[in-house]
C-alpha cells in the first residue's frame, strides 16, 4: 500500500482519477491535478515547503521531487513527464516538458513550457530554460531549438500514454 501522509497537519490532496503505485510515497503539502499518474517507488515530499503537480503529469518510477525549506515550492506545470529516476527540486517546471531518466533539476530553476531535458542531465541551481528548445549535459546546455510542433507532440504523447498505462493497473 502507496504511503499518503499529513505532515503537520497538511495532507496530500489526490483526485480519484490519479494513479498512486502501491509502494510510492506522497506526504504533506503536496497538490495534483486530473489524471496525474505517480510510479513505483517514486517518492514526492511536501514536507519542508509546497508542491503543486499540473493535470496529467506522469511521475514514473523512482523519481523524487522535493522542495526547499523557507525558500522554494515545487510547481509542475500540465502535460509533464519526469522520467525513472529523476529529481526535481525546489524549481519550477512549466507545461508540456519531458524530464528524462535521470535527470536532475536543482532549487530555484525554471523551466519554460516546451522543454526536453536529456536524460542524465544536470540543471543546474538558479538556471532558467528558455522554451522550444532541447537541453543536455552536465550542467545541461541548450543543444538544439526546436519548433514547439517539433516535438509538442511527443511530450504529449508520452503524457497521455502514461494515462493509459495508469488503466492497466
């Protein structure tokens, strides 16, 4: 059974229509839109600041998303998929992104809508992503632009496949 716990008296709210894994955890200030799936051993702690999740975000497994005590929330645009092993912290992440397999974002970045961040990646503290483009490395550096239909809809794609993979559970 998925452990869901209130910290401090703040309790995580998950609509009916999500996916929780049996064994991910989700505790305290801790939001999500409509059709937002979270995966096996996935781990989302709203303990120490806020974090609110967009409408179909997927967050697969072994991801971690955390925040920053006293200094920065966590927010999740919609149509964002943070791949196996991920962290994201402490950041802003706008719509329609694809957060590859392990791929970190540190406190206080943002990522604009219509991002692809390598797999492996590190984004590092206080960067800013400029949308329509891809980003890889260590640090991440832009390595391509891209028109946003280039590839919209593939991180559309990826999010809506994460709804159905979510039905099969």
């Amino acid at each position: 059974m998925s452990l869901i716990k209130e910290i401090n008296g703040i309790a995580p709210v998950i609509p009916e229509d999500c996916f929780v894994a049996e064994n991910a955890t989700i505790i305290g200030n801790v939001s999500f839109g409509i059709q937002c799936s979270v995966w096996y051993n996935a781990v989302i702690r709203g303990d120490v600041n806020a974090i609110t999740i967009g409408n179909k975000v997927n967050i697969q497994d072994g991801a971690v998303i955390h925040c920053t005590y006293l200094k920065h929330a966590t927010i999740i645009g919609n149509n964002v998929s943070i791949g196996h092993n991920a962290i994201v912290h402490g950041c802003i992440i706008e719509d329609n992104v694809l957060i590859g397999m392990g791929a970190i974002v540190m406190d206080n970045c943002v990522v604009k809508s219509n991002v692809i961040i390598g797999a492996g990646s590190v984004v590092t503290q206080n960067s800013v992503l400029e949308s329509n483009a891809i980003y890889a490395g260590i640090p991440a550096r832009k390595v391509k632009d891209l028109d946003a239909s280039d590839f919209k809809g593939e991180i559309e794609r990826i999010a809506n496949n994460y709804i159905m993979y979510s039905s099969w559970q």
